[in-house]
C-alpha cells in the first residue's frame, strides 16, 4: 500500500484519470457504479455512485397493508432474503405485541441461518472471483444449491421467500427437510476441508488479502460499520447476542472475530461463521419444540399508533426496520435500515492508497447487495 | 520414354525438392493446423475448467460438444464488426493481424520428430524470441487505439509484464545454450538423448515455466486482460472476428512456449515405444494442461506482486543459475 | 488530498426515445444463412448484467448444476463481445440510458431476454404511483424472449435460451426487426 | 424473551445528554415495545450536541431517517454501541419544512451519506454539508418521493398524536 501523500506533486492534475467502474462491470455484484480517480494504477478517490437499483420499497410500503409487503422484504436483499422476511415479521408482531410460539421461532431461526449459509456462500466465494479465482465460486454455489433445495421444499421458493407470516411461518417443516439438513450438515463439515485448501492455503490468495483495505475500530465506528466486515476488525458485535431476539438466546454459539481487519481476515470471518451456524441449526434440530406453528392472529393486523425499531442481524450486518403506524392497516412511513449502505460508504475511507485491483478485492470482502443499498 | 530423362521436369523435381518448397509447404500446414489446433485447445480448456468445478462443460454441439468452438468460430465470422468512433482507425484495424503473424512464424524452427520440422534455422531459439516480443507492440497498439482506460490500463500493463519476464526467459534459455553451444531446436532436443536437461537445469526450467505462463500472460499472470478488474483487458473493443484473432494468438502462443519447453528442458521426441512425434505431443499437451490447470485453480496475482516477483526473485535466481552454470561448464 | 476529478457523470435518466438502429443480418444464400444460424444458435454469449435478484438466478445457472456452458453459454463482461442481453431485474430511470449504451454497444445481430416479471412489466414493483421504474424492458429496448417468474428458475432461463435458439432458426427474429422497421418508418 | 437490560451505562447517557442539551425532552421506553430504550425529544436545534456526546461515548450512528407529517418533519437519528450492553438511542428532531438543520458529517461520517439520502427522499437542506445532492434518485429528478404530498399514498390526515 503507498501513502497517497508521498505522491502529491504538482503535475498531479495532468496525471489522474477517472475511471468508472460499472454500472455494468463483471466484479461489481448488480448494477453498482464505482467512480475510481487514479494516478497509474495507484487509487487516490473512490465515489460509488448508487441508485441504479432503487425501487421505491419504503413508498411502496405506505401504498399497501402490512400483509401486501410482506414479499418486498426479501427482495430488497435478495441474498439473505429468508433474514429479511423474518425480521420485517418481528417488527410488525413487536408492533402489535403478538407472542409467536416457540416451534415457530425456532423453524424461522433454522432456515434464518440455512439462508446465512447460503448468503456466506456467496459473499465468501464472490471475493475469491474477484480476486480471479473462479473455481472456488462455483464450487460454492454448488453446496448453496443445496441449501436452496432444503429451503424450497418447504417454502417453494428458491430466493425470494416470503415464508414468515404475523405470528409464525406458513409451512411446519417436515420430514424430508429434517432429514436432509442433518444430512447436509454432515456435507458441508466434510467440505469446509476442501475450501480451506483451496483458497485459505493458496499463496498468491494469501498474498493477495493481506493487509488489504484494514478498517480500523475508530474507522468502523466513524462509519457505522457492522456485521462480518466489522467482526474482521475485533469487534464482536452482533445482533444476535448483543439484543437477543427470536429463539437465538437459547442456543450456544460463538461469534468469531479476527483483529486483522483486512479483507483476509473479513474473509476468514465468513467461514468460520458458516460453522457456527451450523452448530445454531443442529441444536435447534435437537431441541425444536412441538407445538404450534403460528399464533392466532387477525387475517389483516392493525398495529396500534406508535413506532418500533427491530434490529436483527442478516448476513450483512445489523438491520433494523424502523415502522410508524398511525393506527391504520397501512403503514405510515417504514424505513430500512441497511448494512450495505454503511458498509460500502467505508470504500471511500480506506481504498486510497491501494492498486486498482485491490479496490475489486476490498469491495467483494465488504460483500454488498445493491439493491438492499438502494431499496 | 522414361519421364525423368525430360530435362524440365529435372527442374521440377528440383524445385519440389528445395528449401523453398518445404517451407512453403510447411507454412500451408501450419495455416491449416494452427486454427484448428486452437479450436481444439479452446474446447480442451472449457473442458478442463468444467471438471474442475464440477460440471460438465460443452455437451450439446457434436458427441460431448468437441464442435463447440467451431462453431463459436463461424458465429464470430458472421458478427458485425463494430469500429468505435473514437478509435484510432488504422491501427485498430492492424493490430490484430499484427498479432497473430508472428505467432504462425513461431512455428517453424520447433522440431515435432526428427524428421517434422519446416526448417532447422540455425538461430531458431533467437527466431522465437524475436518474434513473439511483436506480440506485445500489437497488444500495445490494441490497446492504445481502442480509446477506452481498460484496454489502456491492460496494454500498459502488458508492456511492463513482458519487459520484466524476458528477462528471467533469456537467462534462463542461456544456461542451457551454454550446455549445448548451439541455438539449433533439434541440436539441442539431440543433445537430452541420454538425460533430459530438466535433471541438470531444474531452476532453470521451473523459472522458464514461470517466465514462459507469463509472457503468454496466462493466469494467475493474466492481468491483461484480468476480467475481475479490466472487462476484458486489451480487447474490450475488439468484436468478431478480430476478437478471435486475439484468441488465436493467445493459444498459439501457448502451445509454442510449451513446445520450447519441451524443446528445452524434456528432451523433445525422446521417448520409448512410440515414434517421436507422438512424444512431443504428449510433452506439449501435458504442459498446456498445467497451465490449465494453474489458471483454474489460483487467483491472479497484483500488479506490484507480479513485478516484485520478476525483478526480486526471478531474476537474481536465474542469475545466479547462469553464473553457476557457466562456472561449472567453462571453468572449471 | 483534494483530487480534481471529473464530477460524476449525470446521465439523464428520462426523455430517451426509443430509437435504435438494427440491420437485420440476414445473407441471401440459403445454405450459408442456414449454417451462420446453427452457429449463433450454439453460441449464444450473454453480457455479465445483473440488475436484481434475477441476477442470482441467471448466475446460478452457469454453475455445476444447470451448467449453460453445455449449450455453448458462456458469459462475456464486454457488450461487444456478445450476442444476448439478459436483462435480469427491475429497469429504474437511473438505468435506462446505460441500458441503451450497453444494447447500442453490442455488434448485430444481438438479442434480448426479459428476465422476470420486473423485466416484463416492472412486476410487483409496478402500482400505481411509482416513481422510480421502467415498466418492462420492452419500453427501451427490442425484447426477443420473455421469461415469467420471480425470479425465474435457472431452468426457465435455460428454456428461455432454447426459445430463443427455435426463433433464430425459423428467422422469426429477423422478420419481426423488418416489420418493426417498417412500422416505424409509416408512423413518420 | 430475553431482552437487553441496560441499567448503570443508560443512567450515565441519560444524566450526561441532560447536562449537554437541558432544554431536550427525555424519555425512558420500553425496549420491548420499540426497540429502543431512550428518546431524545429536541425541537430545531440542539442535534449537533446530541451527536457529539453520543460519538464521545463511542455510539454508532445506525441511521439517520424522517417522517413527514405534512406540517412538520420528524428527523430520526439513531444511536447504538458495538458494547456488551448494548442499548439503542432514538433522537427525534422536529422540523418545520423551511427549517434547515445543520450536518452532523464532521462527527459521524456515516452521516455524509444519510443525510444525502434523507435530503433525496425528503428535500429537507442540511447546512453546511459537504456534498448535498441526490444519491439514489436521478441526479436530474425533480420530486422528493418520499413526502407524502408525492404520488398517490393513501394516509390519514388524523395524525397529530401518532408518537406519544
């Protein structure tokens, strides 16, 4: 990494050039637009330009009653779009004061962190493709895949799931799905020896992340920087321990962090959190209670006047969604709060300095969705 | 009559019989195999990197897709062939052709067997060398003309690539044209009857691979046309059949590095049971499959790294090799 | 240290007439039209150009599983290399005219996928009262093959792919272009 | 359910925000209803206090966001801490419509970036702002989509007493 001080002089401004990264460009996860000034190769200035992927959710969501927006959360980050879904249901029950059974919390925490996994998986295997490595990619989306068919066969959707209803879920598991996620668990401890040569042995891999882009605590802090990306600099902060919610307080997990806070050890975060997720769904599996599935709850729910912030942690970091209602079926304002927006605004802290190519493998370990950042 | 006695067909016979004829003819065989080769070498690698990741590659297009890049060639000839308005027109349109030239002419000294080889030109090594250094002026003139920052940034990046990996390249030819005192291909392949230089030179031939993957700039040394970062590096602009072009001096010049490997380090056509020919093959094949295979099992290395790891390491070590090498051999 | 670059570029976003130039590519010799479209048909390389969560599933399948790469797919990240434009997601106004750039900027004969509902008809982003959407690619671009879902599984896109193959090889494709050129050319 | 109970570091905020800012209207809330345990009531002004006093005591800025409520706005910021006990800040800033509040960029970063976000849905100007213009709406538009003045959303005008 060079200090972009040492190389201020004069002629800088007949030197620099911009180049724009995206908005169609191979390594920029979606229609991202990254506007790069260099000196040669060396970075001095990122801008990302967003809202090439905004939708209007938030003013879609003060057109329609609490149940029609039920499926936009989980297309707002399509990755982690079981999270999505379930916590837009928690902040609507939180509003409503509705009590979901305990089998309940406990199927919406098992496929909350299968779709973990999954969203790992890609954020993981994304950053090695950015890197140039394209084997590993595929190999990752092969053990998502199935994921997918777990999650498919009892929600009958491969990405956008609007499983999470008001007061539970809409399918109790069954038997199939029991059975493979043992199975699968099994599949994946046996492959995470495979990821670990192929990627976290690799020299030039190596080489390659370290001292890559660090973001400092102070940094992180400045830019309200959470979830994984905040987990590689030391900080051992999540949602699901710091404000339990759901079933999580029940189970006995860690969170690993790494003190680096390069793009290796964001990196080594990932991976080392898939693991425990496993361990959260296989103590779930032990325990999970019988019971009902959902609470009873109106066809149409009409929250009292107030507001509520529900925060829970995706697989991008701390999400919240903040909901004014005015005593109506239909929401009076409701805001995302996402993890992307904070966490790809530190691009433009720490990218001057380093080469072009380390600004791709920085923006793949922050591991964004666009339109999660654009709504 | 007998027909030899007839004092023009003396002459025919003559000139069917010269240098110039087997060149000629050596040239048409290579125009006819190298295309085709290529195709080949196109289908083997998305094969390759199919399996590696678990899947099938090309299935659909002929018995396990062996016609897909033929195809792919034949759609690529039926494209529109766009020149952007604010390119430098002439040498947008030179540069691919400049750049599959001399990878035909890399073709001649390579000897396949001891009797398939167009001419054993007497600085063969040097005709090599020479030649695909013209590969990087194209490359360069690609980039430049197309008026876009990402063929810039990749044609500038290639310049500075090829520079400081022929260097080690040289040195490392060197050592073994002091063993052999002579730049003939085939000399130099009798020479390694006995035992493959590769057990005398090992340095030398593991910083020749090196050096070799990238001057034909074949990941993790790809940074021309990194895709990850560059689009498509170079050619970003190019579409069609110039595109293709450079498709077929990539691979081309992939196949002679690996031949001169052969050449050099393992002992060209030597080998038991089989006829020398199918030897060298074998050789040139499996090599390829290792660049292959590298490039869909490693990441791309960084800019600075790639230049650190030629002028720190690559270099000083050939070096020294030379230095030891000739110590051995000359002095004492 | 302050860097005088170039402000961002601002594209506008709105009043883009959906004007395009589009020479059919079609040769008069039979034979060899019949040949040039068995090889566009088995290499159909699509642009890498994600938009939403179609994205996922379009990448989805290049992997191990549904494997495009069988059919001769395999994704190109410059639009002048490519042959088809999947267009993956919800088309906003910031968008468009990138989208035009992208399409404008592939050589002929080139084609396009509508990818999801929001590619059709801006799907369940479409009410009344939005702001931010295209409804449909169809609106900017000339659309081939439309693909419903949301998202469409690797395997409808696959099937899309297949559709578009069967409209190349009954000229289907080139006929509509000519049509549409001559429509256009009465309204004026 | 469990929930995070904050009990000495929420004294300490709250008496420390009290000395910064008296003229602010405390409230204590119920973590359980609303996901946050302290409300900070300001009218105007007052915000720059809040945020450097919550940024000494190494709280993140999660988002900075608005209602509108037709007369007024509601400028929400919020506020939590990567601590062990980690409990959550509301501050609620009301604003007439011709107000402009000053920028909190110098002391949260983030912040850079929310407020670009809120001015784009909302048109409320921040001052002294480094960069103040649109983020993901068309540089180009000419609507702030988010009041409720915009577009066709169906509210209802009864809604003086909505966060009490």
């Amino acid at each position: 990494m060079l200090n972009p001080k040492t190389i201020d002089d004069t002629s800088i401004d007949q030197r620099v050039y911009t180049l724009n990264l995206g908005p169609q460009h191979p390594s920029t996860h979606g229609v991202m637009h990254l506007l790069v000034t260099l000196d040669g190769e060396v970075v001095l200035k990122v801008e990302p330009v967003i809202g090439y992927s905004h939708r209007g959710h938030e003013k879609m969501a003060e057109n329609r009653t609490y149940e029609q927006f039920l499926p936009n959360p989980a297309r707002m980050d399509y990755l982690s779009g079981m999270i999505f879904n379930h916590g837009y249901c928690m902040a609507v029950e939180k509003l409503c004061g509705i009590e979901v059974p305990r089998r309940a919390e406990y199927i919406r925490v098992i496929t909350s962190e299968l779709n973990r996994i999954a969203s790992h998986f890609i954020g993981a295997m994304d950053y090695a493709m950015g890197l140039g490595a394209i084997t590993p990619f595929l190999w990752g989306w092969d053990d998502r895949e199935h994921i997918l068919d777990l999650l498919e066969g009892i929600t009958g959707s491969r990405l956008t799931y609007s499983y999470g209803r008001f007061g539970g879920v809409r399918n109790d598991i069954t038997k199939e799905f029991y059975d493979g996620t043992r199975r699968f668990i099994d599949r994946l401890r046996g492959r995470f020896w495979d990821y670990e040569n192929l990627i976290n042995q690799n020299i030039i891999f190596i080489k390659r992340s370290k001292d890559v882009g660090v973001i400092t605590k102070d940094v992180a802090l400045d830019y309200g920087v959470t979830g994984p990306t905040l987990r590689g600099s030391g900080v051992n902060y999540d949602v699901r321990k710091m404000e339990p919610y759901s079933a999580y307080p029940e189970f006995n997990f860690d969170i690993p962090t790494r003190e680096e806070g390069d793009c290796l050890a964001r990196y080594q975060v990932r991976m080392a959190e898939m693991e425990q997720s496993l361990n959260i769904i296989e103590q779930a599996l032990d325990h999970l209670p019988p019971g009902p599935i959902r609470a009873k709850v109106p066809r149409l729910v009409t929250p009292p006047k107030g507001d509520c912030y529900c925060a829970f942690e995706s697989a991008r970091g701390a999400v919240g969604f903040y909901i004014a209602s005015d005593g109506s079926r239909i929401p009076y304002r409701i805001k995302v709060r996402a993890p992307s927006f904070s966490n790809l605004f530190v691009l433009t802290e720490i990218c001057p300095g380093h080469f072009l190519a380390d600004v791709i493998a920085i923006f793949g370990s922050i591991d964004v969705t666009v339109p999660e950042i654009d709504r | 009559m007998n027909i030899t006695q007839l004092p023009y067909l003396k002459d025919i016979y003559a000139f069917l019989g010269s240098d110039v004829t087997a060149g000629i003819v050596g040239l048409l065989i290579i125009a006819a195999i190298v295309p085709l080769n290529v195709a080949f070498l196109v289908l083997v690698e998305r094969k390759v990197a199919g399996h590696i990741q678990l899947r099938p590659g090309p299935m659909e297009v002929g018995p396990h897709g062996i016609l897909q890049t033929l195809i792919d060639a034949v759609k690529l000839l039926g494209k529109e062939m766009v020149t952007p308005q604010s390119t430098d027109k002439l040498i947008f349109f030179l540069a691919p052709i400049i750049v599959v030239a001399p990878a035909f002419v890399g073709f001649v000294p390579i000897p396949f067997s001891p009797m398939m080889q167009i001419k054993d030109v007497n600085v063969g090594i040097l005709l090599i060398f020479a030649f695909s250094s013209i590969s990087v002026i194209s490359i360069l003139m690609a980039g430049w003309s197309s008026n876009n920052k990402y063929s810039l940034i990749g044609a500038v990046r290639s310049v500075a690539q090829n520079v400081a990996y022929e260097i080690p390249l040289l040195l490392a030819t060197m050592s073994i044209l002091i063993m052999t005192n002579t730049f003939k291909m085939g000399e130099i392949v009798q020479a390694q009857s006995s035992v493959w230089f590769i057990f005398y030179q090992p340095i030398a031939a593991i910083i020749f691979f090196i050096a070799t993957t990238a001057e034909t700039n074949r990941a993790p040394f790809d940074l021309v046309e990194a895709e990850s970062e560059l689009v498509s590096g170079f050619h970003t602009e190019y579409t069609g059949m110039r595109f293709s072009l450079f498709f077929l001096a990539e691979y081309t010049n992939m196949v002679i590095a690996a031949a001169m490997f052969t050449v050099l380090f393992l002992g060209g056509w030597h080998g038991p049971l089989f006829p020398g020919m199918i030897w060298f093959l074998i050789k040139t094949y499996f090599l390829i499959f290792v660049v292959m295979w590298a490039r869909w099992t490693y990441p791309r290395i960084r800019f600075d790294q790639l230049m650190n790891f030629a002028w720190k390491v690559l270099i000083p070590f050939s070096l020294v090799n030379l230095l030891i090498t000739a110590i051995v051999l000359k002095v004492l | 240290m302050e860097v005088k670059g170039n402000e961002p570029i601002c594209i506008p976003s709105r009043d883009l007439s959906p004007e395009y130039v589009e020479i059919p590519a079609v040769v008069g010799f039979a034979p060899v039209q019949d040949l040039l479209d068995l090889a566009r048909v088995n290499s159909l390389w699509p642009l890498t150009f994600g938009i939403a969560c179609c994205a996922i599933e379009m990448m989805a399948a290049g992997v191990a599983r549904f494997d495009w790469d069988r059919f001769g797919i395999i994704p190109r990240g410059t639009p002048r290399q490519s042959d088809v434009m999947v267009v993956a997601g919800t088309i906003p106004h910031k968008l468009v005219s990138t989208i035009k750039t992208l399409y404008d900027q592939m050589p002929a004969p080139r084609y396009v996928i509508a990818m999801g509902n929001c590619a059709i008809s801006g799907g369940p982003f479409s009410y009344d009262g939005q702001y931010a959407i295209v409804n449909g690619a169809d609106k900017i671009i000339p659309v081939d093959v439309y693909i419903p879902g949301c998202p469409p599984r690797p395997e409808a896109l696959l099937q899309g792919f297949i559709k578009i193959q069967t409209k190349i090889t009954k000229g289907i494709i080139d006929a509509n272009r000519r049509a549409d050129k001559a429509a256009r050319k009465r309204k004026k | 359910m469990p929930t995070a109970e904050p009990t000495k570091p929420l004294e300490n905020v709250r008496n420390s925000l009290l000395q910064v800012i008296p003229e602010a209207e405390l409230r204590d809330r119920d973590y359980r209803e609303c996901g946050y345990h302290l409300e900070v009531r300001l009218v105007m002004r007052g915000m720059r206090r809040v945020a450097r006093e919550m940024k000494d005591r190494r709280f993140f800025l999660e988002t900075i966001t608005a209602v509108d409520f037709l007369e007024y706005f509601h400028l929400i910021y919020l506020f939590s801490t990567y601590n062990e006990a980690s409990f959550r800040v509301m501050a609620r800033v009301k604003l007439l419509p011709e107000v402009r509040p000053f920028s909190v960029w110098d002391i949260y970063s983030e912040a850079i970036w929310l407020e670009r976000e809120v001015y784009d849905f909302f048109g409320i100007r921040f001052q002294v702002h480094p960069n103040l213009k649109r983020i993901i709406n068309p540089d180009d538009a000419n609507y702030f989509p988010l009041l409720k003045s915009f577009g066709k959303t169906k509210f209802t005008t009864d809604i003086d007493d909505i966060l009490c």
